[in-house]
C-alpha cells in the first residue's frame, strides 16, 4: 500500500510544481516529485513511460470509438432510410395486390356474362335455324321490296332539280358531257 499511497503523493506534488511554473511539463514534474519523495529513477521513468503508454492507448481508443459512434450513426441513418423504403414497397405491393384482386373479380363477372350470352346465341341460333325456312322467302321477298324501292327513290332524286338553277342530276350526265362516240 505504501506504493499506491506514494503515488498518490507523487501525482498530487506534481500538480503543485506544474501549477507553480516549478516543471514546465508532467514528465518533468513527476521526476522531481520522484527526486522530492526520493524514488528511483528508473522506477520513475517506468512509470512515467507506463502513464505515457496508457495515454497514448487511451487516446488511439478515443480515436476509435468516436469513429465507431459515426459509424453507428451513419449506419442509423441508412436503415432509417432502407425502413422506410421498406414500408413505401409494401404499401405499393398491397396496393398492387388489391388492383389484382379486383381485376380477377372482374374477369369472373365478365366469364359470367359471356357465358350467359353464349347460351342465349347458342339458344337463338337454334331457334333461328328452326324458323330459317320461313324467313329465307319472306327475306327474299324483302330484298325485292327494298331494291324496288330504293330504285324508285333515285330515279325520283335525280328527277328533282338540286341547284339554283333548276338543274337536276339526270339532265347533266357524265355520258352526255364526255362523249367519245359515233
């Protein structure tokens, strides 16, 4: 115990003597406490490298953690960041999933439907094709009507004159304007 009280001595006068300009550094300062106290020399200069070998490490430790606590924090930051992509992905996908969702009910609603008519066609066409021979001479008969009548309504139109001038469209004819002939 006398060492470690003796150090304590040590360490306190070296104080003093730097606090009183009597060492200008703590090396200095702890060698003349040593020399007050009457501690070897070499005891005190293995002691003096011992302190110096702990500062140095204490301050390469220093060095380390504070570059460890930057990391940390950058590294806070970007998992901040990536969580929060994170998240935006998930809201994406589950809104990605829903559009599915309601684009495959759509499609079984529409195979409903399309079923539905295909019967109906199914349906008609048979029934078409049982009343096929009564409609094909009423169809014709039809077809003869409407080409009677629509003959009948350009005659009628190229009768009427549709200018200004009185002029109908069967009374200027193409033939008559460009004729080539005998």
């Amino acid at each position: 115990m006398e060492s470690v009280e003796q150090t304590i001595r040590m360490n306190n006068l070296s104080k003093e003597l730097r606090k009183y300009g009597f060492a200008q550094s703590s090396q200095e300062a702890i060698s003349q406490a040593g020399a007050i106290y009457g501690v070897k020399n070499e005891q005190n200069t293995a002691d003096l490298e011992t302190v110096q070998l702990s500062r140095s490490q204490l301050n390469e430790v220093l060095n380390k953690m504070q570059r460890l606590w930057l990391f940390k924090e950058n590294t806070e930051q970007k998992m901040s960041a990536i969580a929060d992509q994170v998240v935006k992905v998930t809201d994406k996908l589950n809104e990605l999933i829903k559009s599915i969702s309601l684009i495959e009910m759509n499609q079984a609603v529409f195979d409903k439907k399309l079923n539905v008519l295909k019967e109906n066609l199914s349906c008609a066409s048979e029934a078409s094709r049982r009343e096929a021979p009564r409609q094909e001479s009423r169809s014709y008969e039809d077809q003869k009507h409407v080409e009677e009548s629509s003959a009948r309504e350009k005659e009628n139109k190229l009768d009427k004159p549709i200018d200004r001038n009185g002029v109908a469209p069967a009374s200027v004819s193409i033939d008559k304007i460009f004729y080539c002939g005998r």
